[in-house]
C-alpha cells in the first residue's frame, strides 16, 4: 500500500496537515489517535482470549 511513497510525500502530508489543523492541535490529536489504538488493541486481545477459551464473543449490538 505505502510502497510507492517516498520521503517527501510524508513530507507534504505532513505540511497539509499542519496547514489544516494548526501546529497547536497536532499534538493533541496525535495523543487522542494514540489513546484510540491502544483501546483497539486491548479490545482486539480481550476478543481472541474470549475465543481461545471458547466462549462467544458478546455482541453488544
């Protein structure tokens, strides 16, 4: 997916999104993007453990 990106395509991504979001908010975004991942994460093992003891994963659906 990313193979056909270069150094300096990360750096215009990088410019635009400072442009868009301000250099103050970035910072604060990145931590709130962080803290999302690790919850994904956690659920992600809390879901196979379930599985590999062969309990149903709840739908809370």
């Amino acid at each position: 997916m990313l193979r056909g990106l270069e150094g300096w395509h990360f750096v215009i991504i990088a410019v635009v999104f400072v442009l868009l979001f301000g250099a103050k908010k970035l910072p604060d975004s990145a931590k709130s993007i962080a803290k999302s991942l690790k919850i994904f994460k956690s659920e992600l093992k809390d879901g196979e453990n379930k599985n590999d003891k062969g309990e149903k994963p709840s739908s809370d659906s």
